[in-house]
C-alpha cells in the first residue's frame, strides 16, 4: 500500500551520456534534496533511450550504467530513494499502451518538448519518440507519483501526463493522482559556448565526472563576453556564462560580486574570473567524484543497489496496475 504519511517523487534520466553540471541545478539538486520527504523514484529511462537509437543497445546500457553512477556519486541515498532500471517493469509498457488510446495524433504532435527536439536533433522521428510523452506519463502515473522534479524543457510533458491522467480519471473513475512539475532553482544552464542550453550532445557541457584537468580546460575556455579584448575593457556581467556559473557554483557570494565588479570596470582578466570559477567548480565536483569512484570500485554493491530498486519499484507500480485494469475492465474475462 502507498505510505499515507507520505507523498511520492517520480523523476529519472534518459540515458544519452553522462549527466552534467546542467543537469545537477535544474532537477538533480531537487532529487537529493527531496529524497528524506518524499518517497523517491529515481527512473533509469532506457526504453526512452531506445526510442531515439533502437540500433545501439550497448551503447544505451553505457549510459545507463553512468547515469546511474551519476545519481549515486551526486548524494542520492540508495537506503532512502529507489534507483530502478525502466525496462525491468513490464507494467510500464502495459500502461503506456492503454494510454496510447487516449492521445489524439494531433495532440501528440503539438507537444512543444517533442517539437523543438526533432528540430534540434534534426530527427526523422520514429513513432515512439513521437510517442516519448505517453511512455514517460506512463512512468510517471504508474507509481502514482504526485510530484516530478524536471528540467523546464520537460513542462510540456508533465502537462500532458496531466491530461491524460485526468482523460483516464473522467472515463474510468478516480485512479491517478494529478502530479505536479517541479523545476530546479537554474532552469535553463547556458553551455560553455554561450548557446542557450548546454547538452551533452552539443559539446559544450561540463560533466559531473569530468576530472580536474578537464574541468580546467573546459572552464579556461567558456565562451565570455565577445566584445572584451582587453583585460582593461569593461566587461558585461549580465548573460555572461562565466558569471552564470559563478552564481550557480561559486558559494563565495563575495568573491563573485568583488569579481563581478572589476569585471565592469575593466581591472581584472577573463583568466582570473575563470581560475576562481575552476576553483569553485573543482571544489563543488571533488566529493561527486569521490562517491562516483567509491562506487566504480565496487561493481557488485552497484549492480545488487539497483537490481533491489528494480524489484521494490515493480512491486509499488503491481499495485497500482491491479487497479487500473480493474478500471478499464480489460481482463474481465479471464479473472
Ligand atoms: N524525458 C525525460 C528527459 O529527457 C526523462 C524521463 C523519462 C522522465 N521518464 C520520466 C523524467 C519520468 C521524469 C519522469 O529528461
């Protein structure tokens, strides 16, 4: 039975590479926060993976293996939340293909989320990453969740969860919960290129896993303020990635204001903002990478953590199935 006292957290990744620093303010941060006060479902998406890249299982297992990796190393407590792997509940397929009736083809295309991937990606989409919103509503209402910590970008989704949630609960009867999105305190990290978003397919990402030396010459190389050739030049602060990341990660509020000024009045150098930018960010990933290696290390107690939060998943969603057929009758016949 669903612990009354408290409520539920459903969220997850899908896994297309390492997770990133972008990742860590817009819905992670949320997760480890969260984790004591609700119960929490941390969703390993690989069904999703497949949806855009059928053709390379080894390649998705990967990911999925360093997401997961990446959930632990940043403080997610495997004794408090559920790290389960997607495709080990067969029930979400179930789901997902009774919610497939409810959706319109012409709702389905509109999804803004979907829309602006296809272009970003520049997809020749196949159904079911047309369909990834239905698939993900099916994650979500299969464990009845009521809050889902996200990514802006994910909005959309949840909103659609929320319809078909609420097409399921006016046609069968009050069954799901309608749950709400909860986005990061940054919603939108800019890339170290300066393009709006930084991704993991795009190349301009620092990873929760880069080491130091990485980390230093992706930090020594952020995209700045173009019209600034001289250390002596004013700069801008504003929309500036460097300074974005110093307000992010940098927890010497000081320090970043003391910068931001001389920044603006032309007495200090890109490269000194961005030694203490590596400094701050090297300081905030050192225990990420601790914990990542801790568990690097010990293959086993990995693999036994989420075959456990595989199982105790399944049975949480068991229950909720049980239900739900029951509502839409569909094996009346042979029960
Ligand atoms: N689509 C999400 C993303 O790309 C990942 C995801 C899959 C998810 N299923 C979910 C997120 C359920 C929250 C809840 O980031």
């Amino acid at each position: 039975m669903k612990d009354n006292s408290k409520k539920r957290i459903l969220t997850g990744d899908t896994p297309t590479g390492r997770l990133h620093i972008g990742h860590y303010v817009g819905a992670l941060e949320n997760r480890i926060e969260l984790q004591n006060t609700y119960e929490t479902y941390i969703l390993l998406a690989n069904v999703h993976a497949y949806a855009s890249n059928f053709k390379e299982p080894d390649k998705i297992n990967d990911s999925v293996y360093n997401v997961f990796l990446d959930n632990l190393a940043v403080g997610l407590d495997p004794k408090v939340a559920t790290i389960f792997l997607e495709s080990g509940i067969p029930e979400i397929y179930e789901l997902y293909t009774l919610f497939l009736t409810m959706v319109t083809n012409s709702r389905l295309v509109r999804n803004p989320t979907v829309k602006d991937e296809i272009k970003y990606k520049k997809l020749d989409p196949s159904v079911a990453f047309i369909s990834y919103p239905i698939l993900q509503a099916a994650d979500i209402l299969a464990f009845n969740a009521d809050l889902v910590p996200v990514g802006e970008d994910q909005l959309p989704v949840i909103e659609q969860t929320r319809e078909i949630a609420r097409t399921f609960n006016a046609t069968y009867g009050e069954t799901f919960v309608i749950p709400e999105a909860k986005i990061g305190r940054v919603a939108r990290l800019v890339g170290t290129d300066g393009k709006l978003k930084m991704s993991k397919s795009g190349g301009n990402a620092i990873l929760l896993s880069d080491d130091e030396e990485t980390l230093k010459k992706k930090v020594m190389s952020i995209y700045t303020d173009p019209d600034r050739i001289h250390p002596t030049d004013p700069g801008k602060v504003e929309g500036n990635p460097v300074f974005i990341y110093h307000d992010a990660f940098n927890p010497d509020k000081v320090e970043v204001q003391d910068l931001k000024d001389r920044y603006q009045k032309g007495t200090v150098g890109d490269i000194e903002v961005k030694q203490k930018l590596f400094i701050a960010l090297n300081n905030f990933l050192m225990p990420i990478r601790e914990k990542r290696k801790y568990y690097e290390d010990r293959p086993e107690e990995a693999k036994e953590i989420l075959i456990e939060g595989t199982k105790r998943a399944r049975k949480t969603v068991q229950e909720v199935m049980k239900k739900v057929r029951e509502r839409v009758k569909i094996n009346d016949l042979i029960t």
